[in-house]
C-alpha cells in the first residue's frame, strides 16, 4: 500500500511540475496562430493589391481571375501552416 501511495504522489508531483511548461506551450501555440493568420492575410492581401490575380488569369495554367485568385489564398494557406512549423520546435522543447 506504502509504494502505491508513493506512486500516485510522485506521479501527481510530476503532473504539477509540468504545468507550467503547458501553459507556456499553450501560450506559444496562441502566439503562433496570431503570427499565421497575420501573415496570411498580409501575404494574400498584397498578392491582391499587386495585381498578381489579373496576371495569374492571362497565363495558360489559370482559366480566369477567379481562378488565380483562388491560387493566390492556397500560397497564403501555405504560409499559415510555414509559420505553424516554425513554431514546432518551440512547442516540442517546452513540452519535453
């Protein structure tokens, strides 16, 4: 009975001690997904601004601007998810 005690304390002992390096892996994941979905918009907003939609649709690869323009979010979803495995090594290092 005395080392499943001593278990279960040491156990609960080592879930608290984690606690902060789960909180901060949170905060990170929340800063993460602030820095991505900044830079998303950022990037498909400018890819917009400059025109590269009009020029996307008078390439053969593109039917219309819609098209490019369709293009032009799927490189700012790719940047989303770049900035999401940026981050990755940080979470890993605080939650180990």
């Amino acid at each position: 009975m005395n080392d499943l005690t001593s278990s279960f304390q040491s156990m609960l002992s080592d879930l608290i001690q984690a606690i902060p390096n789960v909180i901060a892996a949170l905060l990170l994941l929340l800063l993460a997904w602030i820095v991505a979905v900044v830079a998303k918009n950022i990037v498909q907003k400018l890819f917009v601004k400059m025109g590269l939609h009009k020029g996307l649709g008078k390439t053969p690869m593109v039917r219309d601007e819609n098209h490019g323009k369709s293009l032009l979010d799927s490189a700012g979803k790719v940047i989303y998810f770049l900035v999401f495995i940026y981050f990755y090594p940080l979470y890993w290092t605080l939650l180990t």
